[in-house]
C-alpha cells in the first residue's frame, strides 16, 4: 500500500476503536461528580463519562415547564435564559439526578426540565424555582457581599462553631474577594459600639436566613451558617436544600412559583419494551445486510462492514454529545440506518453501470463514486435542511428527533464516501479476479473490462 492508504487505514481503525470504547465498554472512560446524598453528606461518585441517558417515555420521572417572569429590576433576555440553564443544571447535578434535559421552549420565555428516574415534585420545586440570590448585610442594610463571592457550600454534620454542639450546618468558601469583603465587615461590627449592631444579616432571596452576633473579627476562606431552630431532621433538609441552592449559584432572572407543568411521568414503556426496541434495532441491521449480500453479492460484504462501522461511530457521537434516548430519537436513529445503506445503493449502483460499459474494475470504481457523489451530497443536505427546521421551532422531542437524525446523517456520509471508498479501493488493487469469472460475476456483477 501507498503511504496515505496507510494513513487512512490507520485514522480508520483509530476512530472504530475509540468509538466502540464508548459504546460498547462504558467503563473504560469514567469521571467524578460530587453529589449530596440522602443524609445530605457530599461524596463524590464514579460513573461513566458517557452515559446512556434515557429518556422520560423510557425511565418516567418529573417533567416540569417554568416562566421566566420579566420585572423591572430582572428584564428577561436571551442570554439571561441561557444563564439561568446552566445555573439549573448545576442545581440538578449536585442532586445526583442524571440524565436530565433542561432546554428553553422554542423561542418562548419557558424553560423545561425532565428529571429522569426522579419522584419528589415538592423538593424538585424547592430546588429548581428559588432565585438563590444570597446577599450579607450589615446591620445599617448595607450590602457586604452576594453570592458570587462564594465558591462552594456543602451540608455537613459537625460542630459548627456557635457552642451549640455537633448539629447540621453550612459550611461555605469563600474567593479571595469574598474573604476580603467579609473580614472588613466582622471588622466594622466589633468596632461598633451598640451590640445590636455587631451582626452580619444573610439573606437568601430577600428573606432573611439568619443574623448571627459578630464576636470578633473572622479572617478565613470558610463561614458557617446554621438554621438557628428545628429538630436535626428539619436542620439536615434545611442545610441541604440551601447549600445547594447556594452552590449552584443564584439565577440571573426571576422563574414562576407557580409553574406552568409539574407532573410525574412514569415509565410509558417498560423494561421488556425497551428490550424490544433494542432487538428491533439489531434485527434491522441484520435483515438490511442479509438484503444487501443477496442483492449486490460482493459488494454486499462490503455494505455490511461499512454498516457496522458507521453503527459504531453513530452511538458514540450520540453518547459523546450526550443525546438523551427517547422513543423519537430511536426513530431517528432507525432512519438513518436506512439513509446509510441508500447510499451505498446510489454508490454501487452506479459502479455497476460503469462495469456493465465494459471498463475496468478500477476506473468503475473511481467515476461510480465520482458520480454518486454529488446525488448522496444533495439527499443529505436537503435532510439536514428539514432537521435544522425541525430543531430550531420544535421544542424537547422534536429537538431530539432532529438532532439524532442530523448525527446519523454525517455518520453516514463519512462511511459512504471514506470507509467504503477506501475498502473498495483496497480491493481492485489486491484483488483482481477474471473479468467474467464466477468470482468476478459475485462481485461486480455481470460486464467488465480486463
């Protein structure tokens, strides 16, 4: 082989083994996330670095719609929706809760979440529609400092530092801003002369969290803040709720309270239709290249490789992108199994012309694919011309739908005109059977130049 066939081989079987590394052994590439568990304790979990997200119609859970409510003080605009999803899915991961979809609906001020595999609707409403705006106050209303001067808040289970013990509290970082800011306010209240001005209010969306005593002046990243009242239990869930809330940052605009859909949504297929689906899949795969070995024989064989390749590198790009596995996005997923072997029909098709003019296998192979080009280019722009629509007015399943299909659309070209090109063109060189042989005829067909 020449140099750049080498090259191509190479490339080729890097991207297939990469890909099938994701798809087929989710454990080979992990990662870590820290989340809050049930006694509201951080830990930090290893799980897959791409996982296999399934869906609402798959896995039930709760689906909720929120209004971003526009107000003088917080106008509603593009880029503050934008914020407000990922302060969201910040909010979201720290729950532990995987697999989420939170996107805006269309062009409208909504913002939709799913929560795949998750049943509490209060504390998904207690999570998701505060503002989180935590600001430090003195006792004049002056502001200390907000939110965004802290880096982290945890719930932890220990001695918090007011005499009172070991008891559920909230252990926040500061940056080196945060630090400065709230050691010339400690500072100040030491230095004032009525005791009832010695404290340090914190509020967390304009209601007030608690006003602990300034005994001296605090010099340190960490401060904690206790709920003041309540047995352990309500200290445990108020510590959590609220380090969350405060880790994840307050949002840039004001979400309903009363939210436009709240509703559970169990698992509308079950487990063995999920299985279903998955046999169907390979089943379709089967059949498509049991049909494409009768019909085109040799060239048959190379559709089926060139299938399997372009069905590896599909799901990993689907699973690297994080692409959520609805009902919709295996429908989309099924098409462009169909739209990958059309094109290796237009391709073949039009090698067989070529040999059936009586030329050689080489310069077939090289005008059929120069042909076939330009027809399978224009099929899959004008499909990704209707999937770009699909994803720019449609909302959640319909976005889905579009991006799987655009996915499946690339995968398939790629495979089209690189992978088969390059086992065809490996092929004619190795490989030169008979023009009119048995062999020849399994392989080209009918036809053929020596």
């Amino acid at each position: 082989m020449r140099s750049n066939d080498y090259v191509k081989l190479v490339l080729i079987l890097l991207i297939v083994a990469f890909s099938a590394l994701i798809a087929f052994f989710p454990t080979v590439f992990t990662k870590e996330a820290t989340i809050v568990d049930s006694k509201g304790t951080p830990k930090t979990v290893t799980g897959p670095a791409f996982p296999y997200r399934l869906g609402l119609d798959l896995k039930g859970g709760i689906h909720v719609v929120l209004d971003a409510v526009d107000t003088p003080e917080q106008p509603v605009t593009d880029e503050k929706i934008e914020r407000a999803i990922a302060v969201l899915e910040s909010r979201v991961n720290k729950l532990g809760v995987s697999e989420t979809t939170i996107q805006r609906q269309g062009n409208l001020n909504r913002i939709s979440i799913d929560l795949p595999g998750y049943q509490n609707k209060d504390e998904a409403m207690a999570i998701l529609g505060k503002t989180a705006l935590l600001q430090f106050k003195d006792a004049d209303g002056k502001l200390i400092m907000t939110g965004d001067k802290i880096k982290d808040a945890q719930a932890v289970y220990g001695q918090a530092g007011n005499g009172l013990g070991q008891e559920w509290h909230i252990v926040m970082t500061m940056t080196p801003e945060g630090r400065d800011a709230f050691k010339q306010a400690t500072k100040a209240a030491v230095a004032q002369t009525d005791e009832k001005k010695r404290i340090i209010a914190v509020y967390l969306d304009e209601e007030l969290l608690m006003k602990p005593s300034v005994k001296e002046e605090i010099d340190s990243d960490t401060v904690s803040i206790t709920s003041g009242s309540g047995d352990p239990t309500e200290k445990q869930a108020w510590s959590q709720q609220y380090a969350l809330l405060i880790a994840g940052g307050a949002l840039p605009i004001k979400l309903s309270s009363d939210p436009a859909e709240l509703r559970v949504v169990g698992a509308s297929l079950g487990q063995d239709t999920v299985n279903n689906v998955y046999l169907a899949a390979i089943l379709a795969l089967m059949l498509v290249g049991i049909y494409m070995l009768l019909y085109y024989k040799g060239m048959g064989l190379v559709s089926i490789v060139a299938l399997a390749v372009y069905a590896t590198i599909y799901l990993a790009a689907l699973l690297i992108v994080g692409a959520v596995f609805s009902l919709p996005a295996i429908g989309a997923a099924i098409i462009s199994v169909g739209m990958a072997v059309d094109s290796n029909v237009i391709i073949f098709e039009r090698i067989r012309d070529e040999i059936n003019e009586g030329k050689t296998p080489t310069s077939s192979v090289a005008q059929g694919f120069g042909k076939a080009f330009r027809t399978v280019l224009d099929s899959n722009i004008t499909t990704l011309v209707g999937c770009g629509v699909l994803y720019w007015l449609g909302t959640g399943a319909v976005k889905g739908f579009a991006l799987t299909l655009s996915f499946g659309i690339f995968t398939s070209f790629f495979t089209a005109v690189f992978v088969t090109r390059f086992i065809m063109d490996m092929i004619i060189r190795f490989w030169k059977p008979e023009p009119g042989s048995p062999m020849f005829k399994f392989f080209y067909g009918n036809g053929g130049a020596a």
